[in-house]
C-alpha cells in the first residue's frame, strides 16, 4: 500500500471523521466488536455549522486497539484499519448467505485479533506480493513488527518458513545479497540479476524457505496467506475486482462524497455462491489471457461458462469480444465469427459482418447487414451500416441505392496566431467571447451534468443491480441496454419537468443540495454558478429533451462526442454550439453523429476550422 498521503488543508465542510459515503451526516459505520460480541459500537458524530462535533462513543474491548477520536482522518495513523473494519462489517451483514465457512472464520478471526496485529495485517493485503520482509515492514504506528507478526503466525495466516522458489529469493532479494548468496554459481558478478535468473534457473527448481536459500540472511520473512480469501471479500463489496482497498481512501478523508443509498438483498452484485465462483472463473479466464495472450487456452472454457446473473452473461459477452478481436486480427476468421455470434457485445455483430465480408462471403454479410439495420443497436451500429452495405452491394454487383445527403453544419473559419501553452479549443473560444455573448469550453460536461442534475432521483434508484457498495458514483448498469428500460417510469416523471417550467427550480435545488457529491454525469469543476444560469437561460427545454433522450439511448456512444463549446446571446435567450477543429485535425464519428442530430432537430451549431496565421519576419 502506498504512503499516507501528506496532509492537507480541508475546507471546515469536508474534514473530520464524518463518513461521507453514508450521505451528508451520518453516523460512522466502523464496525468495533469486541471478542464474542455480534453487535456494532460505532462513534457517533453530529454535524455543526462548520464543524463537527462528537456525540458519543461506546466502550470498546480492552483487547482492541483504542482508535483515536481526532477531528482530521488524515491525523489518524489506522485509517486502513477503520475502513478494513468497516468492509468486513459490511460484508458479514450482507453476505451472510453465501460465505463459505472459511471466510467466516476469517472474519471472526480478524475481531479476535489484537489491534496491532489487525494493522499489520491491513497493511500487508493492500500492499502487492505475498512476500515481505520484517525490515519493510516498519510502520511507526504499529510498533514492534515481530510483535503484532506473533499472532498471526499462530494463527496461520503468516507463514516464516513458506517454500520459495528461485524467482522468490530474486524478488526479495538485493542485487548484493543475491551475488553474496550465489557466488560461486554467478559466472558475470556485474552483470544483471535478470542475467544471473536465466543462468541458474535451468538448475535451481527446488523450493524452500528463504533461511536455506541464504543460511546468512537473519531478518525474517512473512509470507500473507488468505491473499486470494482477501480477494474474495474485496470481490463481495465492490461487485468487482478492478477496484482496490485504497479506493476507501479519498472518501475516508471526506474528499470524496457520494450519494446516499438504500440497500436491499437484491441489490448486491452477487446473488448467491455460484455468482461468486463464476465472477472469479471469468476474471481468471481473463488474466491468463491477457498475460499469455493465448486465446484458445481459455475459449472453451468461457464459451462453456452460462450462468442466470444478467451482469455476469454481460461480463462473459465482452471477454468473447476479446478473445473474438484477438482470434480475427490472427487471421483466424472462423473462429472469430463463432466467437462473435455468442457473444452479447454491442459491436459483436458490426466484427461478424465485417468477418463476412473478408471471407469474401459478401451475401451473407449483405445479408446480416441489412437484418441489422431494420433494428440497429445503437447510432454508431447504424453509421457504421450506412457506410458497410453500399459497399457489400457493389462487391454483389447490385444496383446502388440513392443516398440522402446529410446536410452540412454551418461552417466558420478563423485565422489565429499560435500559442504553444493554449489547446485550439481555448483559443477560439477567446477569440469568439464578448460580454454580450459569453463563450464557455464545456465539450460534453454541459448537457451530461444537465441530464444528472435534472434525473438525480432516477440514476440513483435503488434498484437491484446498480448499487452494490457506498462508494459508487453512479449505477453499475449505467451502460448496458436497458439502463432506461429499468428506470423507464422515473425518467419519464424527470423529463415531463421540461414540459411545465418544473425543472428550473428542480436543478436549481440539485446543483445546491448535491453540490460534490460524486456523479458520472455531473462535473462540478466544469458546472459553476454562472454556467449553469446562462445554461438555464438560453438552452431551450425542447432541446433539453431531445438531448436528453439521445443520451438514454445509448450513454456509453452518446456522452461524449458534443460540441465544444458553447455560445449564449443572453439578450436574445439564445445560443450556438461550435465543435473546434485545428489544422489536420478531422471530425471524429461521435461528432459527425452529433452534429447530424443537431442539425435534423435545427439545432444551431457551427464548425470552427482554426488555420494559424504566419508569423511575419
């Protein structure tokens, strides 16, 4: 685990002990047990004007480490441990069907454990490696290394005498302590260790403790076992394994909040056990791909995988699509396109078409092409038919069909001299800025945050399947399908406010009550005050709407790719959107779809092409 991090000045309204991922007052839910006890005793804070008050706090069992009551988290040296705590607390209430009867007894373990050895422990899981010496071990607040070490090597969840092999003692090892250890077998003593690895690997296969390895070497050597247990319950509360233990961290220290939600049974990521078990089979499936990049070592075992969790098909569609790309750019067409047709990605049908075509199957792809535009998945699937099936009929030597012309977005050309230090964007939005007409770079971050503020309640629904844990910025869900299906009834009440004036005061009062709290859709670095009331002004609720619902349709293709700037004539309750491009720089597909629907719903929006003025000599 990496450093503390150095302390830092907070605002009154963000420091303290207050658990911000609980919402904006809360109780902190730090779960302090004693030994045989089943019940919580959390620290209780209230929240004043400016800042924090302690409430109280229950008596805590002499065998535990007696966490400070300090008004700064980053003063308290076991913040880990608290948020480790806390995980687990969360976990055995949630879970508690599912647990095998090992992870129970780790974390009825874990509470027995006196507080040094708790810290210590912490410390080694969110570090990387299952190998660790006592002298990087040193950590002021933990105290005698050997001594918080004692009980857990009684217990069997370190080890001092674990069996390494040779690439082990390379890892802990020194460059001198490996020469001083190897001597007489290192032919080069300046060369390199990778070097001296490759010379005696062929010959060193045993494994044993690093004490046999170099009888000289006295400092101790703890080897984490429960790394993949860990894992496991890391697994259980996030809903997946791409987050780590630190991710704890920014919200611990109040500089990140998110949104409170009500959790149920149903809303965790992972039902039951075989959910469990065949997230981890995918994700294993997955590393050994990515570290081999052997595709055939894991397909059939994916191909094989089913399972009734719609998030966990989801993940075995995109792992297909991998293995799919991987198999085609090897040239192994066949495989791909099976690979292709059973998965549930997106673009899976857009590769088999294109897999088709290059097998010189013309009129099946033709044929698939033309099924696929009667309903296309999304914008970027129709562009890309657009384009694909012209092309199929003439290599059938069909008739071509007549082609509506888009219309061209009005156009503007600017001559600007050259700054090094400004991006295009900011240039032209410089140039083009008057106090009567006020130029913002807001790229995508103006229509998203818009789109949150006004469907706070329906992205944050408590539904199962979206909210999994206390530190999430938005739905899991968020970019499958039917992330509008599910949510269907509440959008629609959020977006009639467009109708009747509503939704005025209904973002007015969501940019104030949830201002930093953590969204997907709203970027409060980009969305101040000002922005938002010249916003509210001049963009048209009809345009509101239709942006809106292009947005639902597909948020992963459609939330990016908007102009980048936007022009409001405050007089005239007006304004313009301008996409900026520099020299050589092209329209992008994501921006040609924009523009096109901007331009279908008379839209005003212009192309700023940006040329650099010579400098005169």
């Amino acid at each position: 685990m990496r450093s503390r991090p150095k302390q830092k000045t907070l605002a009154p309204s963000t420091c303290g002990l207050r658990q911000v991922v609980w919402g904006r007052v809360s109780t902190t839910p730090a779960c302090w047990r004693g030994p045989g006890e089943r019940t919580a005793h959390p620290i209780a804070f209230a929240r004043a004007p400016g800042k924090l008050i302690s409430v109280r706090i229950s008596s805590i069992d002499a065998q535990w480490l007696v966490l400070p009551v300090i008004s700064n988290p980053l003063e308290d040296p076991f913040y880990y441990l608290k948020n480790f705590r806390h995980v687990l607390d969360w976990i055995a209430a949630r879970y508690e069907d599912v647990l095998t009867v090992d992870e129970q007894r780790f974390i009825a373990g874990f509470a027995q454990l006196p507080g040094h050895s708790q810290a210590l422990w912490v410390r080694m899981i969110m570090r990387k490696g299952d190998h660790f010496r006592a002298g990087r071990l040193n950590y002021p607040e933990i105290g005698d290394t050997a001594l918080a070490a004692a009980p857990l090597l009684a217990l069997g969840w370190l080890d001092n005498q674990a069996p390494l092999a040779l690439a082990d003692v390379f890892d802990v090892l020194q460059k001198a302590e490996i020469l001083a250890c190897f001597s007489a077998r290192i032919t080069q003593p300046k060369g390199k260790k990778t070097d001296w690895f490759e010379q005696l690997a062929a010959d060193l296969t045993q494994r044993q403790p690093l004490s046999q390895w170099h009888p000289g070497l006295t400092e101790p050597l703890y080897t984490l076992n429960h790394r993949a247990l860990c894992d496991r319950l890391r697994l259980m509360f996030f809903g997946n394994l791409g987050q780590s233990w630190s991710d704890l961290v920014l919200a611990d220290l109040g500089l990140f909040t998110y949104e409170k939600v009500d959790f149920s049974h149903e809303s965790r990521a992972l039902g039951c056990r075989a959910d469990i078990e065949g997230y981890l089979q995918l994700h294993a499936c997955r590393e050994q791909f990515e570290l081999s990049g052997d595709a055939a070592a894991v397909l059939q075992q994916v191909l094989d995988y089913q399972a009734d969790n719609r998030w966990l098909q989801r993940r075995r569609g995109r792992l297909l699509f991998q293995l799919g790309q991987h198999l085609e750019r090897a040239g192994d067409l066949t495989r791909a396109l099976e690979v292709y047709q059973h998965s549930l990605h997106p673009e899976a049908r857009q590769r088999s078409i294109r897999v088709l075509e290059r097998q010189a199957h013309y009129a099946p792809a033709l044929q698939l092409a033309e099924d696929a535009q009667q309903a296309p998945l999304t914008d970027a699937e129709l562009q890309h038919l657009r384009r694909i099936i012209p092309r199929l009929r003439r290599k059938l030597g069909l008739a071509p069909l007549p082609v509506a012309q888009a219309m061209a977005p009005d156009r503007l050309d600017l001559s600007l001299p050259r700054d090094e230090a400004a991006s295009v964007e900011l240039m032209a939005a410089a140039h083009l800025h008057s106090a009567a007409a006020p130029v913002h770079y807001v790229e995508n971050t103006l229509v998203n945050g818009l789109f949150g503020l006004l469907c706070w309640p329906a992205i944050f629904a408590p539904l199962p399947g979206a909210f999994f844990h206390p530190y999430q910025s938005g739905p899991a869900d968020m970019l499958e399908d039917d992330f509008y299906q599910q949510r269907a009834d509440r959008f629609e009440a959020c977006l009639a406010q467009l109708d009747d004036g509503r939704y005025l005061t209904t973002i007015r009062d969501t940019y104030a009550a949830k201002f930093g709290v953590q969204s997907n859709f709203v970027a409060w670095n980009h969305l101040n005050q000002n922005l938002l009331e010249e916003a509210l002004r001049c963009l048209p609720p009809a345009h509101l709407k239709l942006w809106f619902r292009r947005l639902l349709l597909d948020i992963r293709a459609n939330r990016s790719g908007m102009p980048d700037l936007i022009q409001f004539f405050t007089a005239q309750h007006t304004y313009r959107m301008i996409e900026v491009k520099g020299p050589g720089d092209r329209l992008q597909d994501n921006q040609l779809r924009w523009l096109a629907f901007c331009e279908e719903h008379g839209m005003p929006v212009t192309v700023c092409y940006v040329q650099w003025q010579e400098l005169q000599g």
